[in-house]
C-alpha cells in the first residue's frame, strides 16, 4: 500500500470518527462547530492531495510517454548512423581497391 492510500485511509478514518464522535456525544455547541470545521477542513486537505496525485500522475504518463519517443529516436538515429558508416566502409574498400587497380595500369 502506497504512503498516499495509506495517508487516505487514515484520514477516511479519522473522517468517520469525527462523525461518529459529533453525533454520539453530547457536546457544548462550540466544540461540535469546531469538530466540524476540522472535518472540512481535512476532507478539503484531502481532495486537494487528490487532485495533486491525479496531475503528478498525468506528467508522469507524458514523461513515459516523452521518453518512450526519445529512445524511439535515439535508435532510429544510431541505425543511421550505422548505415552511415557501413557504407563509408564499403566505399573506402571499393576506393583502396580502384587505386589498386590503377596502381597495376601504371606499372
């Protein structure tokens, strides 16, 4: 279980006692107000936590998703590359070997 589910539980729970506690026990009217308030209070906190988690994981899945498309690139670069380079290889032997060739004319 995640700190963040683990966080909501707590606070769920705590939510329920609140509301357990301030319809079961007979308090002076201030007390209940405040007991109350606090209960907004942390169910205020706690949607604000959830709609944090929600946009963290939102950038997370762009992040992946940027990532994902930079390595896509990254290959498909360094297999250019590759090719690049095989086929300067190929030319250079095709080169060392004209001039081979032109070498035996001359003699």
């Amino acid at each position: 279980m995640s700190s963040f589910e683990k966080k909501e539980q707590n606070l769920n729970q705590l939510i329920n006692k609140l509301n357990l506690l301030s319809s079961s026990y007979s308090q002076p009217n201030n007390e209940i107000e405040k007991i109350r308030t606090e209960k907004n209070e942390l169910a205020n906190q706690k949607r604000e936590i959830e709609k944090k988690n929600e946009e963290l994981m939102r950038e997370h899945t762009y992040l992946k998703q940027k990532i994902k498309k930079l390595q896509l690139e990254i290959n498909k670069r360094t297999e250019l590359e590759d090719k690049f380079n095989q086929d300067i290889e190929e030319l250079s032997q095709e080169t060392e070997s004209l001039v081979n060739e032109i070498d035996k004319w001359q003699m």
